[in-house]
C-alpha cells in the first residue's frame, strides 16, 4: 500500500478509550504534533459494547482514523475473578468498533492488543510467530483470547474487504493514567501504591504475591503513543507487531526500584502461597526497530513520573 496515512493535520481521528492510560497517552500524542480534529465519547456517552450505539456513532462523525485503545484490562486478581466480563466485553468493544469502521470505510484503524497473547511457555524473547504455539496462562486466558480474536478479526477484515486495519501488540505498560486500585491493577501501579501507602503508615514491611522470581518488561505509555502514531503513518501490513523496549527486570528488581523511589524504608515480603504467574515476558522488537523506531524512556526516569501522577491523583 503505498498511499500515506495520518499526514493531514485536519484528519478526523477517533481514539477509542481515550479516558485509559494508552488512549490518553495517544491523545497527547496527536495532540502535540498539531492534529486538530480528535474525536472520542466517554463510555458513559457511548457504550462500546452497545452495537447499535456505537454503529450511530461511527454513522454520525465518520472517523478517517481509529485507535482502538479501549478496553477492559486489569491485573492477576481481576483477570482471573472476572473471566466472563474480560473475555465478554472486550470481545463486544473491538467487534462492535471494528465493524462499524467497515461500514464507514475508515481509511486505517489500529488495534491494540497484549503481550499476554503469547502461549505462558514460550521460548524469550517473545516473536510475533509465537502467536498460537501453546497454552495460554490460564488466569488470564479470557481476556488473552478475546485480544486473540481481535488481531485475527483485523486480518480476515484486510482479506475478505481489503481494510487496511493493523494490530499492536505492547509489553506491560505504566505511565500517567493509570490504574492504581488495590486490588485490579498491574503489578506497577500495585507496587506504588503499596509502597506509598505502607510509608504514611509507617509499616515495617509490604507483603507481595508470589516469589518475586517472574521477569517483566515495562514501557512507558507515552513511548507506546510515539509509536503507535508512527506505526499509525508508515506500516500496513497483516498479522501484529511487537511494541516494548527489549528489557526486562524481576519483579523482586522492580519493587525494591519503587521502593526508593518512595522512599520507603521497610523490608519486603514475598508471599510465596500466591501464584506468580507467568514466568518471563519479554517481547523481540526486532520487527519494530526495523522500522527505525525504539524506545525512549528509562524506566528510573518513568517510574518517577508515575509516581508524581499517583500522588497529584490521590491529593
């Protein structure tokens, strides 16, 4: 497809989810190069997974441009209580957006999906061709499913109407935005809170799940938005791509990390009756970095700009 995509300025651009810590992050984005027709509703103006909603939606503003960034996400515990929800509602938001930019011809739409997509044992660091190769972790399988769907949703819709529509896929994500309930958040945002809520109580130690063994790699969402936005401009292909950093740390490397950047002074525990789930999650970006783009965010510098934001959220 050589044809150029989200050059003008003026373009109609419509971020789905943009109230989330990638949509957010992606509005910014835009924003800051200077587009000027961005168009989002809250879930409360339109619900996503309201087809008839949504399709009176695209029939009334005809977006040029979709990212799909709306989801319903959460950490372990959330994935794993609420199966039915995860696997239910992402499937309706991403099948309800997707077809309706079919119906309005939508120029290129973006779908942003997860690395838990890959099966729980697969060989690091994670390549895209990994995808279906094995068992997924089983706590967060419906929603791993349902983003599953989404990236093969994208890809029959390219075969059968020829609808240049691409598929995302981050590493664990933090940055301003984002979700820091006790008990649905990531394991980041999970961390900074436990640690900043343990030092105004002056606990002696904060408990956290599993070994602290399991490796994770972490992307500022902001360096997400550059490249989706970039991805957005100059790639057209079938099937996914990776985004992430190409490093990882232990989550026991991590909250002692967090630790110090809150400066809390007890000890760590780790409760080793809790799962730890899957064992390293580190994406290859060799496809990205192809394209020229890498990351540009340290975590240290990151991690204490989240931290900022948590604390200007709960005040």
């Amino acid at each position: 497809m050589s044809e150029s995509y989200l050059q003008d300025k003026n373009a109609k651009v419509y971020i789905a989810g943009h109230r989330g810590m990638v949509g957010s992050a992606i509005l910014r984005k835009l924003q800051n190069e200077g587009f000027t027709n961005l168009v989002f509703r809250t879930s409360s103006e339109v619900d996503l997974r309201d087809q008839a909603a949504v399709r009176e939606f695209f029939e009334s503003e005809k977006p040029e441009y979709v990212f799909l960034a709306a989801a319903k996400v959460g950490g372990i515990v959330a994935n794993n209580t609420y199966r039915a929800d995860f696997i239910y509602e992402n499937l309706m938001i991403q099948s309800n957006v997707i077809e309706s930019s079919r119906k309005v011809n939508v120029k290129k739409l973006m779908f942003l999906g997860s690395s838990c997509i890959y099966p729980k044992m697969a060989s690091q660091p994670l390549k895209e061709t990994y995808l279906l190769t094995g068992d997924l972790e089983p706590t967060n399988e419906p929603y791993a499913v349902a983003k599953i769907a989404g990236i093969k949703m994208c890809d029959a819709y390219r075969d059968q109407y020829g609808c240049n529509y691409i598929s995302v896929m981050p590493t664990n994500l933090y940055g301003l935005n984002d979700n820091y309930h006790p008990e649905n958040s990531h394991v980041l945002p999970a961390l900074i809170r436990r640690f900043h809520e343990a030092k105004e109580q002056n606990l002696g130690s904060v408990k956290i799940w599993g070994s602290g063994s399991p490796k994770r790699e972490f992307l500022f969402a902001d360096d997400l938005a550059e490249a989706c936005v970039f991805l957005m401009q100059n790639y057209n292909e079938a099937g996914l791509v990776n985004v992430g950093c190409g490093e990882d740390l232990s989550i026991k490397e991590l909250a002692y990390k967090i630790r110090e950047i809150v400066g809390f002074h007890g000890g760590i525990e780790f409760d080793l009756s809790k799962p730890d789930g899957t064992p390293r999650k580190l994406m290859d970006v060799s496809k990205l970095s192809g394209f020229g783009w890498v990351f540009s965010t340290s975590l240290e510098s990151g991690l204490r700009i989240a931290y900022e934001d948590f604390k200007r959220k709960k005040n």
